[in-house]
C-alpha cells in the first residue's frame, strides 16, 4: 500500500516538489519571524535560520525521497543520465563495450561449440533418458558395435530396465531419382526406432515393429525432413513413390519430423531404411541378420524411470555373462559397459579426451574474458578518477552517497549489457565461422553451432562476471572518497591504493597474456611439426578421390572389376605416374580394424586378445603412395579371389607379434573372416593412418581383390607429374567419359586429405584458436597498458614539470615511466610463467613437443616485453618533451 | 559530524511527534519543534532535517494526515493530524519506549 503510494507519487513528483518546497519555506520563514521577534535584523535573522535549517537541498532531497519511490525514479533519472554521459562520451562507451565484447565473444562462441559437442540433448523425447551400451571384448577397445542376435537378445533379456532398446547402422548410399544417382547418409534402423525415440512422422508413416526383422524384405524408407525439403522440394506426393538405393527401388513411406537428425549429433541423416535392407548397400552380408561374429550395429536404449545406469549396467553384466557361455565361439570374454549418449558422441566414453579439450579452451577463454574484465575496470577506474570532482561537487550539492553509486553502478550496467549484447553478436559471428569450417570430406557432417538457450545463458553469466569484475573496483573508488580533498586538488588525488590496484591488474593481464600467448605458441609450433613429421609415406603430388559402386547397384565382383579397369583408363592419362584404390586413405575419416588370433603368437595373460586396423588395397598401392617394403613382395594381380589368402604386415606389427622372427610365410585369423587366414608374403614400413604424434599401432594390409565383405567403397589415389590440384580438371574428364553416372566424392589432394580430425586438422584448429585468443589477449594488454600508463603519466603532469624545471633531463623521465612498466612485466611474466606450469600438463597431451619447450617461452616473453615497452613509451616520450611552464600552469587537464 | 547532546535519539523522534500530534488537534512542523522544545523546558530540539522526511514517512503510512491551511499570521502551511491508526501505533510506542526505559534504568542501576 504504502509502495504503492510512493510509486504513484513519482507521477505526480513536479508537485511533489513544489510541495515540498512550501513546507520548508513556511518553517524557514515562521523561524525568521521568531527572531525578529527576539530583536535581531531581518537580514541576521534570516540567515541564523537557514545556518540552523541546515543544508536546504539536501533536507529537500530527504524528505523526497521518503515520499516518492525513489528507487524507480532514480533509476529512471539515472538510466537516462547514464546514456547522455556515455552518448557525450562515445570514445569511452565503444571502448568498454568493445573490450568486454572481446572478452565474451569468443568465449560464448566456443561455449556454442562445446554445447553442440557434448550438452545439447538430442532432439527426441526425454533424451536424458538415453543410454548407450558397448562391446568390450577380451579387454580390448571399447566398440559401439553389436551384432544383431546379441541385440535380439539384450533386447529381449532386458525389458526390465530398458522401456525401448534401439538398434540402427549408418551408411552411405546412393539415392537415384530421375537422373543421376546421389550420395545419400542412411540410416538401417530397428522398426522400433521412431517409437522408443517418441517421434511423430511430419508425413505419412514409421515402420512397424516387425518391418527390418527379415532381410531384404521391407522396401521401404522415410526421409529426413530436411533432405525431403532440399531434394525433393517438399513434395508431399513423394510419399508413396518409388526411389532408387544403390540401384534397387525402394519406396518412400513418410517424413521424419523437421530438425531430427539421427541419433549422433555430427551425422545429418538423409533417409531412414528398415535394418534388414542393409545388404542392399552392399556393406553388410546377407546374413549379418543372424551372424553374431558380424558385429555391425550400434545400440541405443531408454531407460525404464527410477532405473539408474549403474542398474541397467548390471543387468548387461549378467547378460553378458550368460552370452559369453552360451556363444563361446563369438562372444567370449564379454563386458558390456554402459554410457549415457552425451558421453558417447566424439570418442572413447571413458577417456573423454573431448570433455578435456573444451575445458582446456572453455579456460583459456576464460583468461580472455578476465583480460577484458580487468581492462574495462581500469578503463573505469580512469575515468571514475577524471568524474570525481564532478560527482564530489553533486555530493556537496545534495546528492545522497548511496545514490551516487547507485548512479554509477546503473551507468556501468548500461555499458555491460552493451558489452553483453555486442559479445553475443561477435560470438555468433566467431561460431557461425566455426561453423563453416572444412573438414576435407564430403560426407554430410553437421557442425550446428547454432545459440540455443544453454548458449545465451552462458553468454548472461559471462557478462554478468565480467560486470561484477569489472565494475566493483571502479565504483567503491568512484564513491568514497573525501569530498573536500577531491575538491580541493582539482580532482588529481590519486592515492597510493588505487594504483596499487590498477598496477595489480596490469600484472594479472600480463600473466594471462603470457599464459595464452605460450599455449597458442606450443599448438603452432605443434602444428609446424605436425606438417613436417615422417608419415611414412609421401602425400606431395598424390590426387585422391572415393567411389562406391555398389551405390549404382554393382555387386562384388563387378566392384573389383570396375576399378581394375578404371585403374587402367587412369593410367593411361598424361602426367599419371601411378594409380591404386585402398579402403582407407591414411587420416581420413574411414577405418576398420579386426581382432586377431595370431599364430606363433601367445596373447600374455589378462591382456588385450590382439587387435590392429588394416586396409584393403590394390597392388600398386605402395608404389603410389611411396611406402617402402622392407621384406618379401608387394601384391600382385594375381592375388586375387582365386588366388591363395595374402597379407602384408606393417614393421610394428613384426616386432609386435613376432619379435626376431622371419615374419614372411606366418599366418593369422581374422575375426569376423574365419577360414580365409591369410599368409604373410612381406612387411612395409610403418604409416601414419591415426595421429600425428606416438608410437605407430601395428598394421596389416590384404589385397582389394581378396577383401572380406561384399563392399566395393575404395578411395582411388593417383600419382602425379604435375602438382596434384593442377590435374584435377583432367581427372573429373576422364571420370565422366567412364562411367559419368557414378559419384564421386572427396576428390582432392592428398595434402589436403591429411587435414581431418584424425591428422593435421586438430593441430591447425588449435593453433588457430589458440592464435586467435592468444592475439585478443596481447591486443587486450597493449590497449590497457597503454591507457594505465598514459593516464598515469597525465596524472602527474604537474610532478614531471617541477621534475623538469628542477633540472631533469628527459631521459630520466622517460626511464622513471619504463621503469613503473618494467616491474608490471617482470611480476607479470612471472605470473605468466606460473600459469603455463600449471596447465601445461593439460595442454601437453595435444602437443607433439614438450609443453616447456624453450623456443616458444623466449619468442612469447621476448615479444611480450617488445608490446609492454611500446605501450609505454609513447606516453613516456610525451612526458619527456613537456613544457615545465605550461605544466605548472594548467590547474586541470582535462 | 559531532552529536548535540540534546539531539532527539533516532526512534524517539516518531513517539514524540505522534505524541504532541494525540493532544492537539492539528499542527504543522514549524509548531512542533517548539512545542516540543517548549515542553522538555529546551532538553530535547527537533532537527529540522529529520522531522519532515519523518513527518512525510508518517503519512505515507497513514499514521498521520496532512491539509494545507492558512496560519493565524496569514501564511500557508501544512498541518498534520493524527489518524486513528495512528492512534493506536502511538500507544504501541509508547509501551515500547516505557519497556526500554525501564530496562535501561534497569542495567544503569545494577551496573
């Protein structure tokens, strides 16, 4: 009631005033009457009255306040005081709000990307609830990889804690409709996928949950919305049509609902295909349905409510027990263990190398949001210290301390939320980058760094830290001060204090330079390395591109077929050295790998049954890639589906497996290819398929011809005369007068090739990002340093006068301004050097070189003193050449 | 700033003007100083700056009532009286004042 009356009150607050105003003067004139009364002169008496009233403006004031709500009013009044002191003072305004965007900006852009990475939920019902379960088997790596009768039976077993348990398998296939075919991301789901997932089809219908039991018997797919939009124009009578996968028809049955991507957040699935039609794409064999060695598909599960995951976890263990005995053959020595899905999206759900690297980068940006915090709390400082007389002749007019600093502190919220607002932009620009970085292939992955409420959220708490930052200092300093001496002095009071504070934070913004400036030069200097390391094969002049022509419906032998003969059109066009086809090109992004009995090899007890990544290649495959064989023999085209099982085997693998013995004649067993063991003819020297830095893991190589599976995928490689990227028009010619419905995909150099995540492309983005927030913090510190320092100096004007006119000569100015500058960064490299300790044992798991290595500590401190002392000398010169006379006689410089 | 030792104690100033408001009619502050200095015999002397804000807090919460009117010298002022929640708020204050009183005459004569 009483608020409210205030609150009305500020309506009316003119009469207010006017009211107010009557009532003193009615006291103040009954008070002068009294005294004429007692005998004094009006004049005498008059002024005895208002001495005893005491200061009129401020009872005023007083008694205001208790009628109106003062605290809206003020507000108000303040709101627009502050924007006509900053609009009057536009250099000050764009420099704090541009320095705090500096600070929130990039580190809200790499919140968006951590948040896409490992936060944002997928966009299904209660994704929280999601889990997901992997293979480990004999000890060795975890692989989110079942095979369909141990899902039936997982499924079946574990209804209990599981209220839906989902089965799917990406690949990639081609999509023909009228015209040539197009490379399409599919996913081979279980019928019960849509249903356990919550979804509604925005048209048409899901599968039913027997449809993708039995193979090849549901001709069936649904679209992703957004590929349904992008190719097919949003045709609703799509639905029912009839499109051609890898060359079989298949007809459309819905639509997915619009923004459902699939179940992984970096694969933008375009089609949705009952599991049973996973042959189709010539991946899988017929019978991977009912195969339990063929291990294929990953699982999805959602938990019943009120289970936990350690529950769940432990109904997989039994489960796992119990296939172990009943299927010794296949799934001996099983552990199941169980993740829930935000855990399991980039890598290995137990090392969480990824949850690493956004700490690390969420933390170094960090360092730059206190950078810029620091730098607008002396940019406030400064001019807190040039407002002071202004704000001290207000106090002395009236003005309430309290609402000297409420002012104050409005004035900065306006700058924060300006700074807030303007980092958000940059931040969505910096991502939006992020966004549209390369990641050398062409298979359709979804880097949606896009700001949802998690992202603005952070964007909020950012510029809320960096306005209680950056602004308590300022304005405990802006308020309490003693109003005469601020008077009195012209508003050159400075106290030790202050700029004791202000020399703190000077340090503080060095050492964080430093501490950045030195992790962006070890991820260059990494990255330097990187690109000059001994891959163990030569990427100069080396043309790569990817087909699969079982997407055009070729079956396996008609796969070897075609490359062999695209292999010899190939080699037949000016400047081709040499050309080969292999499954994997090293670093990129496909990869497989196989459990191996080997024999004359005894695995020790309680470790790993062996494993190693191989590639299928054709026999001119070392040749090309100038891969050296150390002993025996390459392959040859005689090693074909008719010949006798081969394989070639890396160094390491060698000395792994048979150490000081003649590997040449030795066989092994691979997994998931039983009966076809093949017999070592030679050994080549150690590749870098997987990482750039390390020991190499031993590797083995079969010939294209004699691959297991019914797959056809081969990346062609050509060796070229002229540099690679020139021959690139001349290989799409010959491509299309071959067969000009085929796609073709990835076609680029090798060098090029070797920027994904698995080689260089991780070195460069942290070198760039680490570059990029490594120069916003030198740009941070040359700005405050610059503005401290030449503010310092302008303070003491009057002190560097009489230093003059009392016969000093300008270089011992200028060495009493470098010297103040000097201890900053001695303590500030200090600093610098303290922090680099205490994160280099992070860092130091991405760098291929010591994270102390000494070149880049003296390069950052060298160029740190390099930005420190031309900060200062500038202002220092400026002082060095001031006229003593003039000095002296300005009272205030303002 | 020095205290005056006959500066009106913070809280009291509120008891003491809804005191001298319960026994007249009507008042304005200008009155009030003096019938207050008037009838401690010059003990206690109102602050001119803490009676309005307290005069205008009063009223806003309805303890007291204001209306401009004209003096018998012929001058505006505004006059206050006591509301009948005013009243009552006026003897919770005074038990209170007599409780304290009595409790520091309490402490004052066994210390």
């Amino acid at each position: 009631m009483r608020w409210f009356r205030r609150l009305f009150n500020v309506f009316r607050r003119e009469n207010v005033s006017a009211e107010i105003d009557r009532e003193l003067s009615f006291h103040i004139a009954e008070r002068v009457d009294e005294y004429v009364a007692a005998g004094m002169t009006p004049d005498g008496a008059r002024r005895r009255a208002l001495l005893e009233f005491g200061g009129f403006g401020a009872h005023k004031e007083h008694t205001r306040e208790m009628v109106l709500n003062v605290s809206i009013e003020a507000f108000l009044q303040d709101l627009r005081f502050a924007v006509r002191m900053l609009l009057k003072n536009p250099g000050f305004a764009a420099a704090v709000v541009a320095t705090l965007a500096l600070g929130i900006g990039p580190s809200t852009a790499i919140f968006s990307v951590v948040d896409f990475l490992l936060v944002r939920p997928l966009p299904v019902q209660a994704p929280s609830k999601l889990v997901v379960p992997y293979v480990q088997q004999h000890g060795n790596s975890l692989q989110p990889a079942f095979s369909v009768p141990d899902y039936r039976d997982l499924q079946r077993d574990n209804s209990d804690v599981f209220s839906g348990l989902l089965a799917s398998r990406e690949l990639i296939d081609g999509l023909g409709f009228s015209g040539k075919a197009e490379k399409v991301m599919d996913l081979y789901v279980t019928g019960n996928f849509f249903s356990v997932l919550g979804l509604k089809p925005a048209l048409g219908r899901f599968f039913a949950s027997t449809e993708g039991e039995r193979a090849l018997a549901d001709p069936v797919m649904v679209l992703s919305y957004a590929y349904w939009k992008s190719r097919f124009g949003g045709d609703p009578n799509i639905v029912g049509k009839a499109v051609a996968i890898d060359g079989r028809a298949i007809t459309v049955i819905g639509i997915a609902p619009e923004g459902f991507y699939g179940v992984s957040p970096w694969a933008n699935i375009q089609g949705y295909i009952p599991l049973g039609m996973a042959p189709i794409s010539g991946a899988d064999p017929d019978d991977f349905l009912e195969n339990r060695r063929y291990r294929a598909i990953s699982l999805l599960g959602r938990l019943r409510p009120g289970v936990s995951v350690q529950q769940a976890e432990a109904a997989l263990d039994v489960e796992a027990k119990r296939l172990s005995r009943d299927h010794a053959a296949e799934d001996a020595d099983l552990r199941l263990p169980l993740f829930p899905e935000p855990a399991t999206r980039f890598d290995d759900p137990r090392n969480g190398t990824l949850t690493v690297v956004s700490t690390l980068f969420l933390g170094l940006s960090a360092v730059v949001l206190l950078l810029s915090c620091f730098n607008t709390g002396n940019l406030l400082a400064v001019r807190a210290t040039f407002r002071q007389s202004e704000l001290a002749l207000r106090a002395a007019l009236g003005a309430a301390r309290g609402r000297l600093r409420q002012q104050l502190l409005v004035e900065w919220s306006v700058l924060s939320i300006g700074g807030g607002i303007a980092g958000t932009a940059l931040g969505l620009f910096l991502s939006s980058l992020a966004g549209a970085m390369k990641l050398e292939t062409d298979v359709p992955i979804r880097l949606d760094f896009h700001f949802d409420w998690r992202v603005l959220l952070f964007a909020v708490i950012s510029t809320l830290t960096a306005g209680v930052i950056g602004g308590i200092a300022p304005a405990l300093h802006g308020s309490r001060r003693n109003l005469n001496s601020s008077l009195n002095e012209g508003g050159r009071a400075t106290t030790a204090k202050h700029r004791r504070v202000r020399s703190a934070m000077l340090m503080a913004q060095v050492g964080g330079a430093m501490t950045l400036l030195i992790a962006a030069g070890l991820f260059a200097h990494s990255l330097r390395r990187a690109e000059h390391t001994d891959l163990g094969f030569d990427p100069d002049h080396v043309l790569n591109f990817t087909m699969d022509p079982l997407l055009t419906g070729y079956n396996r032998s008609q796969g070897t077929e075609f490359f062999k003969t695209l292999l010899e059109r190939l080699r037949e066009e000016p400047g081709v050295i040499s050309a080969s086809t292999a499954y994997a090109a090293p670093m990129s992004y496909v990869v497989v790998g196989d459990t191996l009995s080997i024999k004359g090899f005894e695995t020790p007890k309680g470790q790993p049954r062996p494993r190693a990544m191989y590639n299928t290649v054709s026999p001119d495959y070392f040749a090309t890639l100038h891969i050296r064989l150390t002993h025996g023999r390459g392959f040859t085209e005689a090693d074909d589906d008719r010949g006798d099982p081969v394989a070639i085997v890396s160094e390491a693998f060698a000395e792994r497996y048979w150490p000081k013995l003649d590997p040449i004649g030795r066989t092994f067993t691979m997994l998931s290819n039983p009966g076809h063991d093949p017999r070592v003819v030679g050994v080549a020297a150690d590749v870098r398929y997987r990482g750039i830095a390390g020991p190499i893991a031993p590797y083995f190589y079969v010939p294209f011809a004699q691959r297991p599976g019914t797959d056809s995928w081969a990346t062609v490689q050509i060796r070229t005369a002229p540099s690679a990227d020139s021959m690139v028009p001349e290989i799409e010619r010959a491509l299309a007068s071959i067969d000009p419905d085929q796609p073709v995909w990835d076609l680029k150099t090798m060098h090029q090739g070797l920027y994904t995540m698995w080689g260089l492309l991780i070195f460069r983005l942290a070198a760039g990002l680490g570059a990029f927030l490594g120069a916003m913090a030198l740009m941070l510190t040359l700005v405050g340093l610059y503005g401290v320092v030449s503010y310092d100096t302008s303070r003491r004007t009057r002190e560097i006068g009489i230093r003059i006119a009392l016969g000093a000569r300008p270089s011992e100015i200028v060495r009493m301004v470098v010297r103040y500058a000097l201890v900053i960064l001695a303590v500030g490299l200090a600093v610098g050097f303290a922090g680099s300790l205490a994160t280099s044992r992070f860092i130091g798991q991405f760098l291929i070189l010591s994270p102390l290595d000494p070149l880049v500590y003296v390069l950052v401190s060298t160029s740190l003193t390099l930005v420190v002392l031309l900060a200062c000398l500038v202002p220092a010169g400026k002082a060095a050449r001031l006229d003593p006379i003039s000095a002296l006689r300005i009272r205030r410089e303002r | 700033m020095p205290k005056n030792k006959n500066d009106i104690l913070q809280g009291t100033l509120v008891l003491l003007v809804l005191k001298t408001l319960s026994s007249q009619k009507r008042m304005h502050g200008y009155a009030m100083t003096n019938h207050i200095q008037r009838v401690s015999s010059e003990l206690l002397r109102v602050e001119e700056g803490s009676l309005y804000p307290a005069l205008h807090r009063l009223e806003n919460e309805g303890l007291v009532r204001a209306e401009w009117a004209t003096t018998e010298n012929g001058r505006e002022a505004r006059f206050y009286s006591i509301t009948s929640k005013g009243r009552s708020e006026f003897a919770r204050e005074e038990e209170n004042w007599e409780r304290l009183t009595e409790g520091v005459r309490r402490v004052l004569r066994y210390a």
